[in-house]
C-alpha cells in the first residue's frame, strides 16, 4: 500500500476508536454514589441490550403514586458472566433493587443489586469506581 492510503486508513482508525470510546460515559457523571435508592416494584418493560441492560418499575412513593423508574445495568456480557440470562428477569416480576439515583434525570438510577421474588439476589454489574 502506499504510504498516503495507510496514513489515511490509520487516522480513519483512530478517529472511530476515539469517538466511541468518548460516548461512554462515567458512572460518577451521571450517577450519584451518595443518594442510594432501594425499590420494590413490578418491572414493566426489559431491554436486554448493549452497552448497557435497562429495565423499568413501577413504584408505589410515600403518597400512593405510582411512578415508573428507569434502571441501568451492565452490558449484557457482563450479567451474564455474574449469573443473569434472559429469563432471570421478566415483565410482571416484583423485585427490590438496591443502587444510585441519577444526577439529573429523575426516576432513574443504576443498579448495585437485584432481588427476585424468589429471594435470589442478582448484581447489577455497574462500576462505581468510574
């Protein structure tokens, strides 16, 4: 190859590596590791995608309203390297979720912990330490 069309593919390379990589964010831009959330709801919607997993519950607050929160996981390697699969989590499900509310959105937070109805206790796969 001549020496211009490498130079060019290279940066082409480069450019897409580095504009990837700068769309994933940081847990602790978006997440806030000191307003821990701990819900129990029934999950109304999962998708089970990358880069990161996310599911939604409906949640009863303290004056009988029901919201619908909105929960990121890991990528879905990830759960399943820590124990999930497709069917670990299904609309209709209650469960309890243990995490971080978000820094600007609300009714949305990342997951630490999920508890199933059955009492297995699944992680969520999110780094705090980003």
């Amino acid at each position: 190859m001549k020496p211009k069309v490498v130079g060019l593919v290279t940066t082409i390379g480069l450019l897409v590596v580095a504009i990837s990589a700068n769309g994933h964010h940081s847990f602790a831009s978006v997440f806030d590791k000191e307003s821990p959330i701990n819900l129990t709801g029934t999950v109304t919607k999962v998708e089970w995608m990358n880069p990161h997993t996310w599911f939604y519950i409906d949640v009863e607050n303290e004056d009988g309203v029901v919201e619908n929160w909105a929960l990121e996981m890991g990528s879905p390697n990830t759960l399943v390297r820590r124990g999930w699969n497709h069917n670990s989590l299904q609309v209709g499900h209650m469960v309890t979720v243990a995490g971080f509310r978000a820094r600007e959105r609300e009714l949305t937070g990342a997951v630490r912990s999920v508890t199933l109805s059955t009492g297995e206790r699944l992680f969520g796969a999110q780094d705090e330490s980003r």
